[in-house]
C-alpha cells in the first residue's frame, strides 16, 4: 500500500469516495493503481466502478446488469477524473459520469465542463462512487474532512440554478456543484446533471438517476493547500516550449476551431454558437422537428454566433438588448462559453445565465422554425433551471 501510494502522487490524489445514501455513509479507499495505469481516469474509470459495483451484486442478482432497474436503489453513480485533472494541462477540467441508463437500459456514459472536476481532487479524491438511496432529498458536500449530508422538504420547490446558489451560501463561494432540476427530481428519463450554472451532464438521463437517489446535488469543497502533484511540474509551465503543457496550447492554437479569437478562431470568437451557420452551410442544421435541413440564410443570420456577439449593438432603440460576455472551464484558454444578460431598453437586467450552445439554438431554435435570439435564450435558460 505504501508504494501504491507513493505512486498515486503524481497526478493522482490516490483515493476514491464511496458514499452510500440509503445509510448516509461514506468511507475512503485507496485508488487501485494498476486501474490507474490501465484506464488513466474518465471514463475508463467510470466503467471500471460500474463493473466493480454489479460484480458485488451478484449474490443478490443472477446477472446484476441486466437485472437491475436504473432507477433502483442498487444502480450506481460513477463519478470519475483523470490524471490531467487538476493540472495545468491546457483544457483538462471534465468531469466524467457513468451509471446504468433509465434511457437505454445500457451503459450511461456523459461528461461535462466547468469547475467541479478539478475542485474533487482538490478535495482529495479521483473518483466517486455513489449507491443506495437517501431517505429525503439530500445534498452531499464534500471536502477533505469527509462527507455533510444536508436534507430538503419534499415540498421545497428547488431548481439547479437556485439550489447551486444555496449550496454556495452555505458551503462557501469557492464551493462547485453538480445539480439537479425539476427534470431529474421527477425523474424525466432525458434529465440532465448542471455543473456550474449552465453546463451538463447531458446523455443517458443521469438527472433521473440523481433524482431516483433522492440525491439533488453534489458539492466540493477544494482545499486551499492541496495540490495535484506532478512528476515533472517543468513539463506543464507554459513558458516551456518543449513541455507538454506549452505544445498543447500550440496546438489549440492552429485549430480551426480553437485558435485565438484575433486569428479568427470559431469557438474563442463567437461561443460554440459559432458551429451554426456553418453546419447551416453544409446543409445539415435540422428542420420542422428533424423532417428537413432547409432554411432561409437571412433567418439562419438571425440566431447565429455572429447574431449573439452583435445583439447589444445591433438593437433598436425599443428593443430588448442581450449583452454578452465570455467564460470558460477550469484552466481552458478556448474560452468557448458565453454568460449573458437580457436587459430591457432602459438597461435593467430582465434575466441573466449562461448560453446559449449551438445545440440550444439549433434544436430550440431552428429546428422549430423559431429564428429570435432572446426567444431562444429564454428557452435555453429554462432548460438549465430544470436541467
């Protein structure tokens, strides 16, 4: 165990959480470093979980997968990161999460963006392994000291956004949360997991297994001492043009996608809104509910990356005015995200969040002939509320 241990320094923190709703109970293991080496994190990490998890179940099943109902008390939630996790690796804040779909009845495999991935192994652990049921509606918060269980009226009226904010005042602002809306808590089979106050957990219905769970957020506590170590910390400083670190960013650089916004990079430039028009170009932006891809240009123009990064300045003087900033996840320079803020013609804020994605504005949008940017903000801004 000591040399697992030692091993599990660099760039791992070497532990996994296990919590057990049904018993409000956790315990700490040690990260099995020969997974580590084979599966390096992610989801690699997740499917490992997911097989220890049914492997142990097979006293009380004859074939725990198959058996299993996802929206049992035996399914389990697999919340794993990797080795760059935490690291100055250019673009290295997701988050992985696996369970057994309510949607497909198969693996349940999604990830998501943002903060929370880098603040679990700052709390200490790699990967978290949820099961069971909570007897109430519960948030677990996690930190370096273990594990608080804080509980909800069933008649609290919460959705991820609000709950974030609440999760934050109590746990403190540098805290992150994975949370859950009205989608998962009534357990919609599609039910998305928020991270950060717009981004998600989004395939497989990992929402309606949190809410099957009674569990409606999951909060870390980073420690403001604990570091992920690494083996050559040269490697990852950017002044370094022969690290890792540095030919990373050389090449995110040079993508089409990814390079610099004065170099016209799409996703730095105008958010990943930014991919609709030319998807628009290729003919392949769908229509009337999948039927066709066909749409006018001057609509298209209407909703695009472009639309949104110009809205403020291209109002009219009655209009409602959508002002727009940018974001991004954990030590991510592509700065892909966009936070914005619907105010009225006298400049009082009307609402405020963040989006929307290509797939909001595509499938909210265009897909529905609907071709008006606060219309689908709106829309997008709601479907984050009820993730």
């Amino acid at each position: 165990m000591i040399k697992e241990m030692s091993k599990a320094c660099f760039g791992y923190m070497g532990k996994t959480l296990n919590i057990d709703l049904s018993r409000q109970f956790f315990k700490e293991e040690p990260l099995p470093m020969q997974t580590a080496d084979l599966l390096l994190g992610g989801r690699g990490f997740g499917i490992s979980g997911l097989f220890d998890h049914f492997n142990d179940l097979k006293e009380k099943y004859t074939n725990p997968f198959a058996e299993v109902a996802p929206l049992s008390p035996d399914n389990v939630i697999v919340l794993s990161t990797s080795a760059a996790t935490g690291t100055m690796v250019p673009t290295s804040g997701r988050l992985h999460m696996s369970f057994k779909s309510p949607l497909t009845g198969a693996i349940g495999s999604t990830n998501g963006g943002g903060h929370f991935s880098a603040g679990l192994k700052r709390a200490g652990f790699d990967r978290v392994v949820i099961t069971g049921k909570a007897p109430d509606p519960c948030v677990a918060v996690i930190s370096n000291n273990g594990v608080r269980f804080r509980t909800f009226s069933k008649s609290d009226e919460i959705n991820s956004i609000s709950l974030r904010k609440q999760i934050r005042d109590v746990a403190g602002k540098k805290a992150h949360a994975l949370t859950i809306g009205k989608a998962g808590q009534t357990q919609c089979l599609f039910a998305s997991v928020m991270t950060d106050s717009g981004k998600a957990l989004g395939r497989g219905g990992g929402g309606a297994v949190f809410g099957s769970k009674n569990l409606f957020g999951v909060a870390i506590v980073p420690d403001p001492v604990l570091k992920v170590k690494v083996a050559h910390p040269e490697n990852l400083r950017a002044q370094n043009s022969a690290g890792a670190a540095k030919k990373t960013k050389l090449k995110l650089d040079m993508g089409k996608f990814t390079k610099k916004e004065e170099f016209f990079g799409i996703l730095p430039s105008l958010g990943s809104l930014g991919i609709l028009g030319m998807i628009h170009h290729f003919g392949q932006l769908i229509h009337n509910n999948m039927k066709d891809t066909t749409h006018r240009l001057e609509d298209i123009n209407q909703i695009n990356g472009e639309a949104l990064r110009n809205h403020e300045k291209n109002a009219g003087p009655g209009d409602n005015r959508i002002q727009v900033k940018k974001g991004g996840c954990f030590n991510c320079p592509i700065l892909c995200k966009r936070k914005v803020t619907i105010v009225d013609p006298d400049g009082s804020e009307i609402e405020k969040g963040e989006g929307p994605e290509f797939e909001s504005a595509a499938l909210l949008g265009a897909n529905l002939s609907i071709y008006n940017l606060e219309v689908i903000l709106k829309a997008n801004l709601l479907a984050n509320a009820y993730g």
